[in-house]
C-alpha cells in the first residue's frame, strides 16, 4: 500500500532562516493524526508547506502524496488532487461572497479532475445541508468571505469548505482556537463525520481537549522544526501531564 503522505526529511527555510529541520513523518489513508508542539515549533510552516504557500524555499528531503511528488505541483494543482488546509489565521476576501468563492473553488477542483461541474441548484442544496449541519446560517454565505466573520465563525467556514471539497488530506491548523464549547463540538461532529477509509486528517493542536472529540490514531509531537515524538493517543494525556520541556531537550 502507498501511504497517502510520505515527509522525509523535510527542510524549510524562510527568510534565510531554517524553520524545519529534517521533519520525517507518514500517514496512511483512514487514519487521524495529531501534531503537538509548542508555539513556533514550525507546525504551522510544514501545514504551509504542504499546501503549497508561497514564501517557503525548500532546501532539502522531500513530501509525497499518494506516491506523488508533492513539491513540483502549484498549489491548486494540489487542491485538486485532494490536499485542504484549514488555516489557523483564515484570510478575508472581500467583495467575493462566501458562496461564489465555495461554488468556484469546488467546480475548479472538480474541472481538474475531469468531473462535471456542479450546477448551481444542485450546488445550492448540498451546500445548505451542510451548512445546516454546521450551525451556519446562509445569510452569513451571502457576506464576503470570512469578511466581519467572528473566530469561531471563520473556524467553522473552514470546516464547511471541508465538508464541500471532500478532500482526501485534511489539515487542521488549530481549528480550535476561538471555538466556544457547543461549537467545538459542531465542527468535531463535521470533521468525524469526514472520516474514511480513503481520506486522512492531521490535526494540529495545542489543547488534548479537541482529541477527546477527534480521537486520533498517532500523536506526533514537534519541537524546535522536527518531529521528536511519535504515540498513541495517550501520548497527548501525557504531554498535558509534563508539558514539552524534556522535548526541547532532545531536539536541542
Ligand atoms: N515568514 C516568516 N518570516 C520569519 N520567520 C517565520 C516566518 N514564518 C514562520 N517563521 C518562524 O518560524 C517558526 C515556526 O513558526 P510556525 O508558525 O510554523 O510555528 P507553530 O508551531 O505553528 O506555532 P504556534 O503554535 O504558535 O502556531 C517561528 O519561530 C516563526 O517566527
Ligand atoms: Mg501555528
């Protein structure tokens, strides 16, 4: 079996500086990961990475998806061959509505691929349904894109262009960040309910709280822009216990 994403020794640098530093890790379809890790330990620049975002130079190893070379792809090329990022910092659009952006972005991912566009009745109701099951009401679709949006709202448009794409690598950059209580659940519910055989999470978190909802299969923990720590769920139990100091130490 070809696992769906493959980091070997990845190294990444902004600005001259070397963020990443030989960052190796695997996931396999149907299963959820978990990155931990202390602020800057460069989760957020491998989710970037990954993605596709502009401003990385990547200076050696190497990210396959699916068994392909990830890096010589642009960043919708990616998207369309089922890479979604669910940004910590979601950005706002203005002047393009929610809907427009949701219905060009999905029909352009499914041009690529050589599927029919959706038609724009057929495209209104999947979207409702969903958006139902997400708490978000459609006059907020109306507005701009996560334009005067609150955190949590922005949060859960993340999770609702998820649910839309159906892509086969979620990443989940501290979707719970600014999420109240019954919200966190509403956009775990989402993220379970994407839960396959043929498609894999990472979830990046702070809190094991959010892994109580999204139960995962491995926990990795990064420090200093290298995995140090790979377990099971029960490893982020532990970190909660212990915090990341002997971590440091190791990558140090
Ligand atoms: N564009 C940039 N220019 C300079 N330094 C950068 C840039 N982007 C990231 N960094 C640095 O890289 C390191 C890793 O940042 P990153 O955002 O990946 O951390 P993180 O693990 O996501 O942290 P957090 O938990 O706070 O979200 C930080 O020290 C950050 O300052
Ligand atoms: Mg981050």
């Amino acid at each position: 079996m070809t696992a769906l994403l493959e980091v070997k020794d990845l190294q990444v640098r902004v600005d001259d500086r070397e963020i990443l530093h030989g960052l190796t890790m695997t996931v396999n379809g149907g299963e959820v990961h978990a990155i931990m890790g202390p602020n800057g330990s460069g989760k957020s620049t491998l989710s970037h990475v990954i993605a596709g975002k502009p401003g990385y130079e990547v200076t050696g190893g190497e990210i396959l998806f699916k068994g392909e070379d990830l890096l010589e792809m642009e960043p919708d090329e990616r998207a369309a061959k089922g890479v979604f990022l669910a940004f910590q910092y979601p950005v706002e659009i203005p002047g393009v509505t929610t809907m427009n952006f949701l219905r060009t972005a999905v029909n352009a991912q499914r041009k690529a691929r050589g599927e029919d566009e959706y038609l724009v009745p057929d495209f209104l109701r999947k979207v409702r349904e969903v958006a139902a099951s997400l708490n978000i009401p459609m006059d907020m679709l109306k507005r701009g894109v996560n334009v005067g949006f609150s955190g949590g709202e922005k949060k859960r448009n993340e999770v609702l262009q998820m649910a839309l794409f159906q892509p086969s690598l979620c990443i989940l950059d501290e979707m719970d960040s600014g999420l109240d209580i019954d919200a966190l659940r509403v956009a775990a519910d989402g993220v379970n309910a994407l839960r396959s055989p043929d498609r894999a999470m990472v979830v990046i978190t702070h809190y094991q709280r959010l892994l109580n909802y999204i139960v995962p299969d491995v926990v990795h923990v990064m420090s200093q822009g290298r995995v140090v720590k790979s377990g099971g769920k029960e490893l982020a139990l532990e970190l909660e216990a212990t915090g990341y100091a002997q971590y440091e130490e190791v990558a140090a």
